[in-house]
C-alpha cells in the first residue's frame, strides 16, 4: 500500500507542472470563434425581419381607416 501511495505521489508531482503549462500563445481570434459569431448574427437577422414585418403589419392596422358599415334599412333606400 506504501508503494503504491509513493508512486502515485511522485506521478501527480511529476504531472503538475505540465497541467499548469499555459501553451502555445494564441494571437488573434480564431475561425471557430468568427464562425459561431456569423451563426448567432445569422440567427439575430432571420428573427429581425419577421419581427419587422409584424411591426409594420401592427401599424398599418393601426393607422388605416375600416370600411363603414352599411346598415340593411340604407341599403334598401
């Protein structure tokens, strides 16, 4: 059990430094990023125009004027 416990002591502290590595150094922004943030503006315009057509249907029924109603006793005159 001894032995063991070392070992697996001495590899965990033989790792650490190496998960605590930062890498490569990244410049920029990468095309994945570019990607997913064409996607969501994709997204955000296709639900913009639908939206938009509702707002002006909204106020065409709003600003226009409804036909008068015409009774039965004027039709017949």
């Amino acid at each position: 059990m001894k032995t063991m416990m070392a070992t697996l002591l001495a590899t965990i502290g033989w790792v650490t430094p190496a998960l605590a590595a930062t890498g490569a150094v990244v410049k920029g922004t990468s095309i994945l990023i570019i990607l997913f943030l064409g996607f969501v503006a994709l997204i955000v315009v296709f639900q913009f125009i639908p939206g938009l057509v509702l707002f002006l249907s909204m106020l065409k029924g709003v600003f226009t004027t409804s036909p008068k109603k015409v009774s039965v006793t004027e039709e017949k005159k």
